[in-house]
C-alpha cells in the first residue's frame, strides 16, 4: 500500500482545495433539493410571561402548524419504526425545563400500512412546558433554544425527518 506524503504546508493546501471543490459541486445540488422541499410543519414558541422574575415558574407553548393533507406521527409513534415528533429544548444556567407534554394523539386508518390506525398529529397541535428560573439565572435577556424534530407525511409519501429551529 502506497501512500503519498507532503509536507505540513502542502497538506493543508491540498486539504483546501479539496474542501473547496467539494462545496463547490455540491452546495447547488443540496440548495435546489431544499428548495423543492414543501415547508410543512412551522412553529411558534409562546410563553406565558414576558418578563421572568429569579426563583419563578413559567409555562412554554411550541404551536405547531401541519399543512393540509400532511400529518406527522405522535411523540410515541404506533410502530417502532416510525419517527416520533420530539421536541428538545436546550437550557442554560439558572433554567430548569421539565419533560416536554405532548398532546394525545388522532389515530388514523392509513393506506401504506393497509388501514391500519396510526397515532398522529394533524392541522395544529400544542407541546406544553414548564421551566423554572433559578436564583442564579443571569439577569438580562436570556434565550431559549430548542428544535422539532418530526417527519411529515401524505397519504402515499413520507419527506425526510426534519428539524425545525424553536
């Protein structure tokens, strides 16, 4: 086995160019992809104060949005190998958030599993929080971030899973 060797400088040169051509060839194919992607499913984080006073409690509210005729499986999908809707949020010091609450899924008779009942989400849903701000939480305005992850579905075709920025 032959292996061809250059110096450190001309490693990372090589390694460039590489890089480079590579995103060159295939960021267009990638964005025209996303672009002929239906945007399904958005969201709308809401809490339920504006400000947050150190050592309280508050409620968070993802509403997400299907577009007619998708769907997208519940948190806990009717077969194991379809992908759960789960929502992750990320907190930060002085933020505690509680296990997401999911609301109870449709169950409806699908064609691609022979009309079989699958539990999902339709039209608009809501994932419910609790989160705590701690006696350390950092005064000043603080965000929360968290993604939706789901996989939308039609009658006859699933997109790819996504995630969605809360």
């Amino acid at each position: 086995m032959r292996f061809l060797l250059f110096p450190e400088s001309q490693l990372w040169v090589v390694l460039i160019v590489l890089t480079t051509a590579v995103t060159a060839v295939f960021t267009p194919f990638s964005r025209s992809l996303a672009q002929d992607e239906p945007v399904v499913v958005t969201v709308k984080p809401v809490l339920s104060i504006d400000k947050v006073p150190q050592g309280s409690q508050f409620q968070v509210a993802v509403v997400a949005t299907i577009a007619p005729g998708y769907h997208v499986n519940a948190h806990i999908p009717s077969e194991k190998y379809l992908i759960p809707t789960d929502l992750k949020l990320t907190p930060f010091k002085g933020l505690t958030v509680e296990p997401a609450l999911y609301p109870t899924p449709i169950q409806k008779a699908m064609e691609f599993v022979e009309g079989k009942k699958l539990a999902l989400y339709e039209g608009k849903f809501v994932i419910g929080l609790i989160a705590r701000a701690g006696k350390d939480l950092p005064v000043g305005r603080q965000t929360l971030k968290g993604t939706l992850r789901y996989q939308a579905c039609n009658d006859q075709v699933c997109l790819p899973p996504d995630d969605i920025p809360v």
